[in-house]
C-alpha cells in the first residue's frame, strides 16, 4: 500500500517525507475531492499505524481474520492507485509530445 500511495505523491512531482505526510496528501488531494475512497486513505492510515505497532510495539498479535482483511483492503487500494497512475499517464502522454 506504501509504495501505491508513493507512486501517486511521485506522479504528481511531490516527494513525501514522513509516512503520515503521504497519508495527509492523499486525504488532502483525493479523498476530500472524492478521487479516491476515504475508506481507502483510512484503511492505508490503519495499516501504517498497525505496522509502526508490530515493528516498534512489545507485544503485537495479529489475527489471521485481520491479516486476512489487510491483504483484502490492501489489493483493494493496489487497484485503485494503478487505475489513478494510468489515468495520469493517459492525460500526460496527450499533452507531452513524445520525445
């Protein structure tokens, strides 16, 4: 999910500095424009903070039922940059002249 929402913040010349500042732009450029799902932005903002806990928390136990609906929201979201990156790349192939 990470690196989706990193290409989106690239394809629009924006280079994130903290993982909560990619979260923020998402939810500040798309969702509140309605580009993109705030369920989508919710669920990546969940991930992150579910994975700031397993990495740095002192005792982390995930369930299979929530690793199985991270992996769920998680394609979900896959899906949704990839549609928004080739979308860009359309709009941007018709206004730059190929080299």
């Amino acid at each position: 999910m990470f690196h989706g929402a990193r290409a989106l913040l690239f394809a629009d010349g924006i280079i994130e500095k903290s993982h909560v500042c990619l979260v923020e732009y998402l939810r500040s450029e798309y969702s509140r424009k309605g580009v993109i799902s705030e369920g989508l932005v919710n669920s990546l903002d969940r991930m992150r903070i579910d994975r700031h806990e397993a990495v740095y928390g002192l005792e982390v136990s995930v369930r299979s039922a929530q690793a199985a609906n991270g992996l769920k929201e998680s394609e979900q979201f896959i899906q949704a940059a990839k549609h928004l990156l080739i979308a860009k790349g359309k709009r941007t192939s018709q206004t730059v002249p190929p080299p």
